[in-house]
C-alpha cells in the first residue's frame, strides 16, 4: 500500500466511526450490562461515550497527517564501484495486540499499525465483545472501500486455551506481540513464545514535592494525576522533603484535596505521625503496588536523591513528576531517574502518544529495547538493506 491508499481508507474509517455512533453505543451497553459487576477500574476502561468516540475520530484523523514512515531512507552510500547501498524502514509484519476492557484500542492502536504498514491481529476482552466486533466491522468497511485486503485488520474470537497456544505455537505468522493487560498476561507472553514482545508495562507513578517548590502546584498536579483511576499514567505515589517548610500544614492540604476525589489516603509512619487523617500503610510492598484504584500514598523522603532512590526501586519505570523551582535539581532529577517519562512541574497524566502528538499509540513501553514511552508510527517499523549493482564482485 502506498501513503494515498492509507490515508483514504483512513478517512473513510474516521467518517464510518463518526456515522455509527449510536451502534457504537448500543454495542457498549450490552457489554456493560453483562459485566456491570466488575471493578470500576475496569468499567471505566470497557465504557464508551461520545467523548471516546470522539477521541477516536481524532485519533484517526491526527495519524492521517502524520508523515508516513514506511520506506524511509535512513542510510544511503555510493561505493567506489558504483553499488548502491540503502538502509530503508519496513513494517514489522504481522502485529498481534492482546488487550484488556478498552475497545478504544481497536480503534487507536490499531491505526497506527496500520499506517506503518503492518498487518494488525486483534485479540481483546470477553467483556468488550460487543464493541470490539462492531468497530472491527468498521475497519473491513473503510478496507473493502479503499479496495485494501480485509486481513489487514483482523479479529481473533480465541477463548483463554486457544490463545495461549497462539502465544506458545505462533499459528498465526506473528511477528510482533504487543500485550496490553494485566502483569499475568505480560509473564505468560515473556515465558511463552519466541516471538519478540513489546512490554507495556504497568505505572506506579510518582510525585516528589522537593524543599523549594509552588506547592499550590504540586497539590494541582497530584489531584490531576488521580482524575482517572484506571489509566496508566495515573499516580500512586507522593513524596514530599522532610524539611517542606510548613509541612504539617501543607500536607493537610494536600489531605484535604486528595480526600475530596473521593480517595482513601495512606501515609507511611513518618508522614503519619505528623496528620491524623491518613490511614498507615499496611506494609512495605504497598510501594511497589500499581493501585487502578480510588487510593494514594503518601510518605516523606530526606533528599531529593533519597526520592530518586525509591523511585527507581519500587516504580513500574513509567513516569515520574518533580516539583521544584530548582531548574538545575529537577535537570538532575530527570536525567537520574529511570522512567520512560520524566516531568518538571507537570502531571504524569501526559504520557499519551495524542498528548506527544503522535495522534495515537499501540501502547506506552516501559522497555528500553527497542523504544520505551507511547509507541508511535515511527517505532512501528523495523529496517532492512537494499543493494543494487551492476554485478559487482567482492574479490
């Protein structure tokens, strides 16, 4: 496919989304009302309004601009006796996407795949069935339209079984696993196939409020990193310097507007000996636990580099938040800290390739091999060498 023929089958996609709203709805409500029993994290992540649809449609339309990043020359050399030798960017293959809840996957991972050139399979949820099979309805509709294989999106109906022999046996000519679901899934893929996987991995994201900071912000950005519970970006986790000038009233604050969210707040013993209002953390592993829940932590550090410290130890190396004044601590702080995305006086609720402006993303990769953060076009490809002659001979 070239560039023309993917934007145009994108644009149809954008308007058949746009179109089928109320179908889309309605495909949503049945999932609902058959799972209303489960986590609410998890309900957030299945429900569908008008919002999402519309974060779809401009998902789509936002990768249609971007520049297509099939075929592209990243090396080129003349040799002497005239062979030509280019290094060019090629889709990975066939794509294989194991996700959880959020039938906006089908929609927003699956384009920018697609316009990387790659053949996607989905594999979602039971409790997203309804809505994964009607937007993939959508897809073959703009597919067929553009004169373009159907196979190019696919939906695999796999119970539990036949999609780990999926994994195991790679029935399917997969070239790249992306799982997108809880930490059992990411273990069985890592354990299980041969097939290289690209790991989005959870958050268990932190906050640290250092010495010299506006700490009118930090509370804004705390409070806006828990606005939605089921995302990875969320936070979990607030550290504050020991030496905060007005601390105890400052923390009650910071209390006050957690609590107003509706969330319970812990505190570890330090923090906890200086406000009654915080419930003890139960134990140590609390640090290491991605919550997708209505909770927060909160505990006091000495230094900035004691907070560098635990971050690095116990964070799922997803985003971590400094809030300072200090342009030359928060330089080192970024540099030090082993995240995929590291912030200066913001939330962590940016990390999104639509807020990177990469329109959409396949996932958010914690990896470090071979890209870590919101996983775009440009990281949807692989590279091959092209050498052309006139039969020249290596003598």
């Amino acid at each position: 496919m070239n560039t023309a023929i993917k934007n145009q089958t994108l644009r149809t996609l954008s308007r058949l989304i746009d179109q089928s709203r109320e179908q889309i709805l309605v495909a949503n409500a049945k999932d609902l009302a058959m799972y209303r029993d489960m986590d609410p994290a998890l309900i957030d992540r299945l429900k569908v309004d008008d919002a999402k649809i519309d974060a779809m449609v401009a998902a789509v339309e936002r990768v249609i601009t971007l520049e297509d990043p099939q075929g592209k020359v990243l090396y080129h050399y003349q040799r002497e006796d005239g062979l030509l030798v280019e290094n060019r960017s090629v889709p990975f293959g066939t794509i294989l996407i194991i996700y959880e809840s959020r039938p906006d996957v089908t929609i927003e991972a699956a384009v920018t795949a697609f316009k990387a050139g790659n053949r996607i399979l989905l594999k979602g949820g039971k409790e997203s069935l309804n809505t994964n099979l009607h937007l993939v309805d959508l897809w073959q509709w703009a597919l067929a339209d553009s004169g373009v294989d159907t196979g190019f999106v696919e939906y695999l109906q796999m119970d539990r079984e036949q999609t780990q022999a999926l994994i195991r046996d790679n029935t399917h000519n997969i070239d790249l696993i992306i799982p997108r679901g809880g930490e059992k899934l990411i273990e069985f893929v890592q354990k299980n196939t041969s097939v290289p996987a690209l790991i989005s991995g959870r958050g268990n994201n932190f906050l640290y409020i250092d010495i010299d900071c506006d700490f009118d912000m930090a509370s804004r950005i705390a409070v806006d990193g828990k606005q939605r519970l089921s995302v990875c970006n969320a936070l979990d986790k607030v550290l504050l310097h020991k030496d905060l000038a007005e601390l105890p009233e400052k923390l009650d604050k910071l209390i006050g507007d957690l609590a107003a969210l509706g969330l319970t707040v812990y505190g570890d013993p330090a923090v906890c000996a200086l406000s009654g209002r915080l419930l003890a953390m139960p134990g140590e592993d609390m640090w290491s636990e991605e919550f997708l829940a209505a909770k927060i932590l909160l505990g006091r550090v000495a230094s900035s580099d004691e907070a560098i410290s635990m971050i690095n130890q116990y964070s799922g190396g997803h985003s971590a938040v400094i809030v300072t004044e200090n342009r030359k601590l928060a330089e080192e702080f970024q540099q030090q800290v082993d995240c995929a995305a590291v912030y200066h006086n913001a939330s962590s609720r940016f990390t999104d390739g639509g807020e990177f402006g990469l329109g959409a993303e396949i996932a958010i990769s914690t990896q470090k091999l071979h890209f870590r953060g919101p996983v775009g076009l440009g990281e949807l490809v692989t590279n091959k060498w092209f050498i052309d002659g006139q039969g020249q001979i290596r003598e």
